[in-house]
C-alpha cells in the first residue's frame, strides 16, 4: 500500500468515525433536590463569627421606599432556591410586588422551614445581623411608599468566615 492510499484509507475512516452516531445516556432517576430537608439547613445553625450590616435604599420610579417591618436572613439551600426563583423570578435578587409573591404558588408549600430563619427589625432603614456562619443567605425586605403597593426586596448574599458584608437593599 502507498503512503497515498495510506493516507487516504485513514483519512476515510476518521471521517465516518465523525459521523457515527453517538448514543445519549439516559438521565438517572433521582429524587427532586430541592425537596425540604431540615438537614440541608443544619449549617445555618452553627454560631459563626460573620455579619451582615444592611441598609434599604430602594427607588422605583422617583419614589423611595422605606423598609416596613423586619428583614428576613433565609439560609440558602435546595429547598429555598427551588422556593425562591418561584416566588422571586431569581435566585440572585428581586424587587416584587408583595401581591405577586402571594399569588405564586411554591412545591411543598406546607414545609415549615421557618425555624431556620433569622428576622431583625429595620430601624431607620438600616439592619445587622450577627454571630452567622459562613455561606450563602437570603435577605428578604418588605419596603413601601406612601400610596403604593408594598414591594419585596429579595438578594441572595455571601457570608465569610469573621467579615461583615456591606449590603444596600
């Protein structure tokens, strides 16, 4: 055989090699992660040396809103982004009408993930959250504006070993 035919022999075999069809793998079966699981939050829990130092400053159209109530620090885990890019539309930040929150409907809505979240009063516009360990939050904020319909601030936030995390809202 010559090196040409060779060559062309095994450049004919490369190029039918290419079109063959490649079988997919089929997807495993699993169960949903993002089904409640109370030990998914159990990180959130352990005393930590972060904190978290916020103020609302939200502006909608020429209008400033003010914090109404308290801020909600949600640990960040399957459960709660499944939950959250439902109620949000994101899992990285939102500003929402607080009536289309409550329109949406979330998988599992009667899992009580509530003990496993922190609420501090906003005072002034301003709120701190201490003693967190590290990892990954949700800070949730109901603002409004006199006259308007109220709106829920949502930003997931990263907390790191002793720091404080400057949030503006």
């Amino acid at each position: 055989m010559t090196v040409r035919a060779f060559l062309i022999t095994g450049l004919t075999v490369s190029v039918l090699a290419a079109c063959a069809p490649v079988p997919t793998p089929r997807p495993v079966a699993t169960a949903s992660s993002s089904a409640f699981s109370a030990d998914d939050f159990a990180w959130s829990t352990q005393p930590g040396q972060a904190s978290i130092e916020g103020r609302v400053d939200f502006n909608l159209r020429g209008q400033t809103y003010g914090c109404t109530g308290s801020v909600g620090l949600t640990p960040d885990t399957p459960y709660t982004r499944a939950r959250f890019a439902t109620l949000y539309g994101s899992t990285n930040r939102a500003a929402i009408p607080a009536s289309v929150v409550r329109q949406r409907t979330v998988a599992d809505p009667d899992a009580d993930y509530r003990g496993f979240v922190r609420s501090i009063p906003c005072t002034d516009g301003q709120f701190r959250f201490d003693g967190l360990p590290a990892g990954s939050w949700f800070l949730i904020a109901p603002v409004s504006a006199d006259g308007l319909e109220p709106i829920v601030l949502m930003r997931r936030v990263e907390t790191r070993g002793n720091r404080t995390l400057a949030v503006t809202l």
